[in-house]
C-alpha cells in the first residue's frame, strides 16, 4: 500500500534499491545532494546533476524534462552520507515558466525496481519558488526513511544551495543552467510504463537510449567515476593532516551537531577525511548494532546509534536527532488537522450556500458526511502520530539511562557514580523539552560548551504549563534553587580548577537556597552583599575581561598578570536590580556582552518587571541572555517549525542528597588541585 505523505511526514523504505519517479507537467531540473548527519554538503563533488550525473549509489537525470526517474542504491551510498535530498529547478533559460506557482503541483513517488509505489509525495502550496526540495532520504536507526519536505526558495537553485551550506553554490548552480542550456546533459531512459491503476508516469522510452550507448566498455549500464569519498591516502597516497583542537563550535538548543566539523575538498583532487578538530585521523567508531527486529515490528532502538568520535558524541548527536523526529512528526501532525478544519469548513460553507440544503435530510446528511471525513483525515493523521511518538518514547527509554552525568537528569544513577573529570564535556544539560502532542517523551535541552550565552531564571510571577499560579515570593525562591542546580551541574561537569563561581546577593535574600554553594566549599568567596561587596565583585571580572582580551588582541595570550585565575568564571547575580546603581548595571551589561567569549559567563535570578524603571536601557541586556524559567513554561519559540516548546528546569528531586554529594566531592578535588 502506498503512503501518501504530506509535508514533514515520513516512512520507512523497505529496500534499498528504489527509483524516485517525477511528473511537473512542465520541464524541469532533477538533482540530488548528499549530506552528512547535519545536511550539509560539503563540496561540488557531494551533488548529483545534469552536468555531473552519477555519484555513488546515485544517479540522476541528465537534461530538463517533465518527467525524471532518479535511480537509488542505498547500500552504496558511502557511509559519511546520512541524508539525499531531491532536488526539483525550473529552467532559467527558454520560453517556460518562472515559478512553480504558475503550473501543475509536481508528482513524486518513491518506487520498487519493479515500479511499486512506497511512498508518493505531491508539492502543494508552491508559489514564487523556483527550486524545492521535495523530498529527503535519511539514515534512521540503521534503517532509512523518506520525508516530504517541500521546502521553495524564491532565489533559485543558488539559494537552495547556499542553504545547504555550500560554499560554491551561485557558481554550481550558473554550470548547471548552463548545461541545461547548451544541451550537454543527455536523458535519463523513463522507467517502464505500469498497467496497474493509478499510475503516475509517462511511457517508457527505448531500453538502450543514446546514455546505454555511450558507456565505456566494460560497463553495465553507468558511467564509472571516482568516488569523492575515497580516503586521500587510497587516492593519491597523501598522509591525513592532523586535527587540533577538541570540539566543534556551539550553537544554541535546538541546533543540531556543530558544523564545524567538516571535511574539505581541494580543487581537482579528493577529499580530506581527517577530522578537522581531532588529534587523530582515524574514522569514528561505528555505532553499535541494532539488535534483528522481529517480523512486522521495528529495529529495536539503541543508545549512540548516531555518528561520532566517542560515545558522548554519538549521544548527542542522538538526542538532536531525537528533537529534530519529533518536531517534525508534531509539525505534519499540526498541518494534517488544520487541512482537515479548511477541508471541512469549504464543505459546510458549500452545503449552506445552497438554500434547498439548509433545511431537511439533505442538509444534515451532507454536514453528517463532511464531519465523518474530518474525522477520518484527522484519526489517520493521529495514528500516524502516535506511531512516530511510541517509536521515539521506545528510543528515549534506552538513550536516558545510558547518558552521561553532563546530560543526565538529576535522578539518573549515574550520579551514585560520580567522580571529577579530567576533560571538559562537549555539553550541559539544561531542561527538558517537550510538545503537548506528545507530552510523554520528554526531550533532553543540551547546549555546547563553553556557554556562548548567559542565562536568565525568570523569576516574575507567571503561570505554569499546567495552570497554576506560583505567588513572586515563591518565584524567587525556585529560580534560585534553579540556578544552584546549574551552577552545580557546571561546577560538576569541569575538572578541578578549571570552574570559578561568584554570587552577588546584595539583600542576603538567598541565604537558604544559596547554601549548597556556600556551604560546600565550591565558592571562591562568601556570597557578596551590599553595595560595595556588588562593585568588588563586578570591579574584578570587569578587570579580568579587560586584561584577557588585551593580551588575545595584542597577540600575547600568556602575558596575563601572574596570580590570574584563567579559569572559566561564573557570576550568579541573585534578585536584580537590588543594589545594583547605573555603574554597576553598565558594568553587568558589559560583561553579558563580551564575558563569554573570555570565559566569564552570567547567570541572572531576575524579574524583569522589577528592572522596568530603567527603560529600554536593558532591552539589550535580556536578549543577550538565554530565558529560562523555575516552572515549566511554554515560552521556548522554535522558528524552524513554528512550535513552542515546553521547557521544564532540571530540579533535584525533593529530598535527595545528590546535589550535596556531588558538591563535596567537587570541593575535595579543588583542595586536592591546589596542592
């Protein structure tokens, strides 16, 4: 049975030889671009045109047509390749249109080699585009899937694969109309015509077309080439250059692995593999099995089935793929019901707009009908959904347990276990994220380390996700017990001496929630109070901003003052702007500014409605800051899709002794260190 897929839905192919089939009504340029784990690709050699058909396990159309059929052999796809994406352009140059608004919906259909449909894909709602995406074959669970993506640009193929992060993309996508143009590419044969009902394509073309004709000898049927993914070493002999450095560039939750870590293609020669931030240049190790799923089911899931360097990389990288499946499934999920609302609104407005059927059986028997179809779009789209989320809870439920203490809950026992490490981790765990359509998977927020933000507990009075009021007074108090859990979890997740803490509690408002800190020795002094213990402390991180970043402009990093403490530097300021005169606010505002790029990071406990007397003065400083809330909140905006995601802080569960446990051993590594 074939899925008809809407946009964001995806499906599981059965095989791994499929042809890709599509009618536009219209000519049009089929391509293909192979991606890694981020989508990004990552040179000319990684896309698949008229101009350059064939790459591994790929091959596409050679000229404009109406029709394509694009053969795929997933088994040959290289292993650093984790997404295909299917590539529709109109032609710039010629009498025919200039935006796919102007003609028939194009047809996509996912087939067997005997030409059975998988899964079919029709691109609605194109208006001003020029080029789309229209679908995306990606590595899931050992396994691949097909998504309907039907993502239009505006600009064109170049700004589809600017997109894409292709440095060359204006350039690749002049050659390709140009080949279209002159008549280079030669045609792909059409796959043979099907008798069964419902067929979609054209009738077949020859067997052995002017492309059969002209293979080399000795070839089946496909132009050999070099493989843009052979090791440099088996391609010309030269030795992998080595990496530097240990992780790739932050990015903000959600955002998926960083990419920076990507490999680069010289001109004319192959590419190199050695991963650019690594000390080694061997390949990452593979992830490991899934076990054989049972007929009819599922691969079971497996914790760090994703790519990586190490088993932290491959989890992280897991949990993104996890948020990415579930906002898009949510996504499909939310355009399936609002198709099914206008649906059914068109077929009411249609039944009352007729005088003879407002009254009698007509009428009732036609809202009857259209209110059994609303249903049934919407029950079919609901299991769909449910389908996806049970997949993604059976995933959740391995990769919780088998996390690391940075990106653990509080409850997980991994902290029973816990010991200092000797290296920083590649990210924190701040909360967790979830969707109301799915409120039982429960998504871990990671962020990249260092912090590239500070961070804001909102401590003004607000309503919970699930309704409840929480008083100002009790605000206060559960953002900053928030931040003693973050500021405890950073504390916990870097060796010892490599993570300084200050707090500013200019009232002594925070003494009980403060504590932990304070009592357990992790402070590098008592909490400071009053107007002058504020200026000391803002006084000496100002200075220490200043004197880094002189010494890295002046090109001397280690001619900094001896005694420095080079280590990252963490302000909790507790119940702003109490205390807090304009030189002071100038001087917090500046290290929210340029803090983190020298390791000095902020993390405010603050009701901003208490902050409104200084105008817009401190508009600048609260975007820089990354909100978060003591209670669950849907305040978290997803511009990718459109969601707000419901974030819930990472609380230590009520009378557990984890927190003091894991302080202590943290204080007897720092006196261990200075010794």
């Amino acid at each position: 049975m074939t899925a008809e897929l809407t946009r964001g839905q995806n499906h599981p192919l059965p095989r791994a030889r499929l042809e890709i089939r599509v009618s536009a009504g219209t000519p049009v340029v089929a391509g293909a671009t192979l991606g890694d784990e981020n989508g990004t690709i990552h040179g000319v050699e990684w896309v698949a045109h008229p101009g350059a058909p064939v790459l591994p396990g790929l091959e596409v159309s050679r000229q404009a047509a109406a029709d394509h059929r694009l053969a795929v052999d997933l088994d040959a796809v290289p292993g650093a390749v984790h997404r295909v994406s299917v590539l529709l352009a109109l032609p710039v140059a010629g009498q025919g249109p200039a935006r796919f608004g102007a003609v028939a919906a194009p047809f996509t259909a996912v087939t067997g080699l005997d030409g059975e449909e998988v899964a079919s894909y029709t691109l609605t709602d194109l208006q001003s585009e020029s080029a789309v995406v229209a679908l995306e074959l990606y590595r899931r669970q050992g396994g691949w899937k097909v998504r309907a993506v039907g993502q239009g640009y505006a600009g064109g193929l170049a700004e589809l694969l600017a997109d894409q992060r292709l440095p060359e993309a204006h350039q690749l996508a002049g050659g390709i109309h140009e080949a279209v143009a002159r008549g280079l590419a030669r045609s792909v044969p059409a796959p043979p015509a099907r008798t069964a009902d419902g067929d979609r394509s054209r009738p077949a073309a020859p067997a052995h077309g002017p492309d059969h004709g002209t293979a080399p000898q000795g070839a089946t049927g496909r132009i050999p080439s070099a493989s843009p993914y052979d090791p440099p070493a088996a391609a010309s002999g030269a030795q992998p250059a080595d990496g530097q450095g240990e992780h790739g560039t932050q990015r903000p939750y959600p955002g998926g692995p960083a990419g920076a870590d990507r490999p680069s293609a010289p001109a004319g020669g192959a590419i190199d593999y050695s991963h650019p931030r690594r000390q080694s240049a061997a390949p990452p190790p593979p992830p490991p099995a899934a076990p054989p799923a049972e007929p009819g089911r599922s691969a079971r899931p497996v914790a760090g089935d994703a790519t990586g360097w190490s088993m932290e990389e491959r989890l992280y990288n897991q949990v993104w793929g996890m948020f990415e499946d579930l906002a898009r499934t949510t996504a499909a999920y939310r355009s399936a019901v609002d198709f099914a609302d206008s649906r059914r609104e068109k077929e009411l407005d249609q039944v009352l707009s007729d005088p003879r059927s407002r009254i009698g059986g007509q009428g009732d028997a036609a809202r009857e009908a259209a209110r059994e179809r609303y249903e049934q779009l919407v029950s079919r789209a609901r299991e769909v959904l449910d389908r996806d989320v049970a997949q993604l809870l059976a995933e959740a439920e391995v990769v919780e347990p088998a996390l690391p203490a940075a990106y653990a809950r509080w409850d997980n026992p991994v902290w029973h276990a816990y010991r200092v490490p000797m290296e920083i981790p590649m990210a924190l765990r701040l909360g967790d994220l979830h969707l109301p359509e799915a409120g039982r998977i429960r998504v871990p927020m990671l962020v990249r380390l260092p912090l590239e933000r500070g961070l804001w507990i909102d401590s003004g009075r607000s309503a919970s996700s699930d309704g409840a009021v929480t008083d100002s007074q009790e605000m206060r108090r559960l953002g900053l017990e928030t931040a003693v859990a973050h500021a405890a979890r950073l504390l916990a997740v870097y060796p010892a001496g490599e993570f300084t803490v200050h707090v500013i509690d200019p009232a002594g408002a925070g003494t009980q929630a403060l504590a932990p800190l304070a009592q357990g020795g992790v402070l590098a002094a008592p909490p400071a109070r009053g107007a002058a213990g504020t200026a000391d402390v803002l006084g000496r991180l100002t200075e220490r901003v200043d004197l880094v970043q002189m010494a890295l402009r002046g090109g001397a990093p280690d001619a900094l003052p001896p005694g420095l403490d080079t280590s990252q530097q963490l302000l909790i300021v507790n119940d702003f702007p109490h205390g807090f005169d304009d030189r002071a606010v100038n001087q917090l505002r500046y290290l929210a500014d340029e803090g983190p790029a020298v390791g000095v990071h902020l993390m405010m406990v603050a009701d901003r409605e208490e902050s409104a007397g200084y105008g817009p003065l401190l508009d600048p400083l609260w975007r820089s800051l990354l909100r978060l809330t003591p209670v669950p909140d849907d305040h978290l905006a997803d511009p990718w899709v459109g969601h707000a995601w419901t974030y819930e802080p990472p609380l230590v569960p009520p009378g557990s002794q984890v927190l003091q446990q894991v302080l202590a051993q943290v204080a007897a590594a720092r006196i261990s260190w200075r010794r």
